[in-house]
C-alpha cells in the first residue's frame, strides 16, 4: 500500500523540503527499510520519538507509550541548513538576567574551561582583579589562548564576579546565541501533546462525536511545520483523517493541500477547516495568536480510471490514462509539458544508475549514468486522429509505421517501444524486428 504512495510522494516533494510519517511500534521499522529505498539512506534525517500516550495500559506486556516519526529530506545532510529552529523554552531563556545594566542586554554566564589539560598556550595562569591567580581546574584546560582572554575582558565578555575574585567565566547574550533551539530527536508529550490532547481537540470541534483513533494533536503537527517549513511554503497530507495538518498549516501561515478519501472529508474536514477561517481558538490558536481569515477550495476527485466491470472509465481521458500508466510503468510522475501534446508519445524512460555514489552510501549520488530503458506509446480516444473503435486504438501496420515515425524524432530514437493498445494486429516477428512491447488495455492497465 505505502509503496507507490511514497514514490508519488518523493515526486511531489521539493529539493529543500522534507517528509514526516507518523507511524507506530508494528509498523514502524518495516517502514524505515521502506522509506530508505524510496528516498535513500543518505537522506535519512531523523527517527522521532514521540512520547504519544502517558497512560499504562494494564493488558500489556510492555504498555506502548511512544510512537515513531520518521523524517527524510532530498537535501540530505544539507537540509540542516534550512531547517527551522525550536523556539526557546521560556525556562532556558530565564536564565538570562541583566544585574548590571549591560547595553548588550540579557546575559548568563558559560564556563571558559573545558575537559582534559591542553598544550602550555591553554594552561597559562590568570590574575583576578581581587589581585589572586588561577590556573584552569585540575584535568582542564581554557577555551581561548591568553591573548583572546584578554581581548574578551576588555570587550566585557569576562567576569570575575561581583568581588572580582571569582574564577571567570564567560558572558553569553541571549541576543548572540541562535535565535532558537536545535530539535531534539525524543519528544515528550508535554513539549509535542499527546493523543488524549488530540482527542480533546476533536471532541472540542465536534462534541459528542467519537474521535479517531489516531488524531495528532495540533502542538506535534505545529512543532513539524516550524522545523520543516517557513510562513508561506507549502504543506501536502496525503492522509489527512481529521484535518490536524491543515488546520495548522493554515494558522501558522502556510499554504496546505489535504487528501482525504474517507467520508470525514466532507463530515470533519471541511467544517473543521471553515472553524478555523472563522477563527477557532483550540489547539495551537492561542499561542500563534490565530485571529482567523483566509480561505480554501474543497474539491471531489474526477473519475476513477476503471469503471464497475474493470474497464477504462468512460470519463477517462487522454492526458489521465497517460499518467497512470506512465507512473504505473516508471514510478515516476507523467510530465506532459515535456511532451508535444496530441501524441501518442508519453517521454522516454531511463535508467539512472547511480554506482558513483559514495561508499558508505551517505552522500547523494555523486553522478548519473542515464541509459534509455524504453519509449511509450498510448493509443487511446483516438489519439492518432481515427476516432472509430477498433482502428485508431489498434496496433496496425500502418498505426506502427506512423509510430516509427515519431519514434525516430524523439530523443533515443534506439531505445525499444512499448506501446499501450485495445488490440494488436501484428504477429511477434514484426513486433520484435519493430523492437516493440505490446500492453493490452485495459489488462495490463493495474490498478493499485
Ligand atoms: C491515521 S489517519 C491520518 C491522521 C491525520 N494525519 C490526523 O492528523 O488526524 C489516516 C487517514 O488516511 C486516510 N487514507 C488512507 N488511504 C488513503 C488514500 N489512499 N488517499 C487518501 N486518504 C487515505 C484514511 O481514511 C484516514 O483518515
């Protein structure tokens, strides 16, 4: 099921974005081996631990109070640099004070020694004001050489203490350290909520309404969408379930597409998301001072690709079968604008072989190696011009010849054929000379 999901998923997502799946202890490391073939392991960010449940349950052997998310970015490493930050508790910005009036504001003292004794140009000997001399603390060495120290202390980076006779430290500025914190990879119920908080919000919007099993609270969806995204980006739930991800998304300032295909769309969703336009005040509103506004469109998907019987949909048109079974055939998502449209010529694929990659297979490919796997060809709604039933849609002599024609104008005029038809006319000689594959429709059209 997650399979095909994941790769249009990795086609969706952005070179600086990243993907974040909720999933618990049954599933979760099975779908990390997935993940890893999908996105690569060199773009494996993070494992979350979400401390999502603080009750105990009393029928359990080990009662589970965690579940995983898994987080992987396209950038690699390199997302690190674009990530977001958390917003620094208000017990460690506590910490800061200003006894003396300082114009660089709020500061807290750091220690100027550090483990282990260091060569003589980091052991030297300090004189305090109050006249006496210290030495960095036995099995330590100080940070900076003497010279720096004393570049420090005349920029009132140092203190001695208010006697002057203190061992001395360092003065950090709350306006020079980063303006937050780095996420950590374990986060507690009461930093993220946990789901007895989600359900509270669900029943909050809809009471007497029996929640999910599953909803996230709005404070773990809000913490994702700080470190994954700025105000304005983009935010897809392809599982949407009760709406968390939009709602927030959309009181944090950020554009969202939501995917739900169970009826609480239209029953949950929907109203949930008018709530918020109007300015609910659960979840997450109070801290990001939600006052309401914008706006959003609802919309239903077109017709299924098969009909009730297994056949291609009448409703089915051109450009939405070529989609299908171009990603049904390569993983990959159809780009029409890459193609002249009103041909029967879906793009070439290839394959990219990516044995360049570092050895530890940490690092993104280095280079590609692209070999032509095959060209292919839809025949379908007449695309070739002859709209009667079993012509244009058949593989003829004459439909390949015009196929040939256009095969020797595309870029890998070599590459073999592999073309979706009604029906074939031509026998396996002439299709292995013409190097063509023929795919019955709607038979060899899978459904997923
Ligand atoms: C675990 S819930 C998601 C929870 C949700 N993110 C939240 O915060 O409440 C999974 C949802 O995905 C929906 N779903 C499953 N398969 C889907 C698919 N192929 N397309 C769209 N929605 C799907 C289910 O109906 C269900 O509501």
């Amino acid at each position: 099921m997650m399979l095909p999901r994941l790769q249009l998923l990795r086609e969706l997502l952005s070179e600086d974005g990243s993907i974040w799946v909720t999933i618990d202890d049954n599933e979760g490391h099975y779908l990390k081996v997935l993940m890893d073939e999908v996105f690569g392991r060199g773009n494996f960010v993070s494992t979350i631990i979400w401390g999502n449940f603080y009750g105990r349950s009393g029928t359990a052997a080990i009662s589970p109070a965690h579940n995983y998310i898994h987080c992987y970015s396209p950038s690699g490493d390199r997302w690190k640099h674009v990530r977001g930050l958390l917003p620094r508790s208000e017990e460690s910005a506590s910490k800061y004070k200003n006894p003396d009036n300082n114009p660089r504001g709020f500061w807290r003292l750091g220690p100027i020694f550090a483990a282990e004794e260091r060569h003589e140009g980091l052991m030297y000997t300090i004189t305090t004001p109050s006249g006496r001399k210290v030495a960095p603390p036995k099995g330590s060495h100080w940070r900076m050489l003497e010279a720096d120290f004393w570049k420090m202390y005349a920029d009132d980076r140092i203190s001695f203490g208010a006697s002057g006779d203190n061992i001395p430290a360092v003065k950090l500025f709350l306006n020079e350290v980063q303006a937050g914190v780095v996420p950590r990879s374990i986060w507690s119920h009461g930093e993220a909520g946990h789901t007895q908080d989600a359900k509270r919000e669900v029943m909050a919007l809809f009471p007497g309404d029996t929640p999910f099993g599953t909803p996230k609270p709005e404070k773990l969806i809000a913490q994702i969408v700080q470190i994954a995204t700025n105000p304005n980006d983009l935010v897809l739930d392809s599982f949407l379930g009760s709406g968390t991800t939009a709602a927030v998304a959309h009181k944090m300032g950020r554009r969202w597409i939501g995917i739900e295909m169970g009826e609480h769309a239209a029953t949950h969703c929907l109203p949930r998301l008018q709530k918020v336009i109007d300015g609910e005040q659960g979840g997450i509103s109070k801290p990001v001072n939600w006052q309401g506004g914008g706006s959003f469109r609802f919309m239903a998907l077109g017709a299924p690709i098969f009909d009730e019987y297994g056949r291609i949909h009448p409703d089915v048109r051109f450009a939405t079968l070529a989609a299908f079974i171009w990603q049904q055939e390569t993983g990959a998502a159809w780009n029409a604008s890459a193609v002249q449209p009103g041909t029967p010529y879906l793009g070439t694929h290839y394959q990219l072989d990516s044995y360049l990659r570092s050895p530890d297979m940490r690092e993104s490919p280095i280079s590609f190696t692209k070999k032509p796997l095959f060209a292919c060809y839809l025949l379908f709604n007449g695309i070739l011009g002859d709209k009667r039933p079993a012509s244009g849609n058949v593989l003829t002599r004459e439909v390949l010849d015009a196929l040939l024609a256009l095969h020797a104008q595309t870029p890998e005029p070599a590459a073999p054929l592999l073309v979706f038809g009604e029906a074939c006319r031509l026998g396996p000689a002439r299709l292995e000379q013409a190097k063509v594959t023929f795919r019955h429709i709607p038979y060899d059209v899978k459904a997923r």
